[in-house]
C-alpha cells in the first residue's frame, strides 16, 4: 500500500510542477526542454518504486 501512495504522490508533483513549467515566462524551446527534464527524471522517479532501480 505504501508503494503505491508513493507513486500517487510522485505523479501529482510531476503533474504540478509540469503545470509550473507551463506557467513560465520563457519561450517555447526553452519550456519543451524543462517539460522533457521534468518527465525524464518523473519516469526515473516512479522506476525506482517499481523496484527496477
């Protein structure tokens, strides 16, 4: 059960800080590279509570 709780919150925070991202005053390019950071290192995040990590 606490696995799954932490991969809950983990996705919430993802979703929160990529609406954060959206909110940026940067260009376009600059804020589709900080959107791909944010899901690679959100992906990494929810592998390490799968276990595969």
């Amino acid at each position: 059960m606490g696995v799954l709780i932490g991969i809950l919150i983990t996705f919430l925070v993802i979703i929160l800080v990529l609406y954060l991202v959206q909110r940026l005053p940067l260009d376009a390019r600059a804020r589709q590279i900080a959107q791909i950071i944010v899901i690679i290192i959100g992906i990494i995040s929810l592998l390490k509570y799968l276990a595969v990590f």
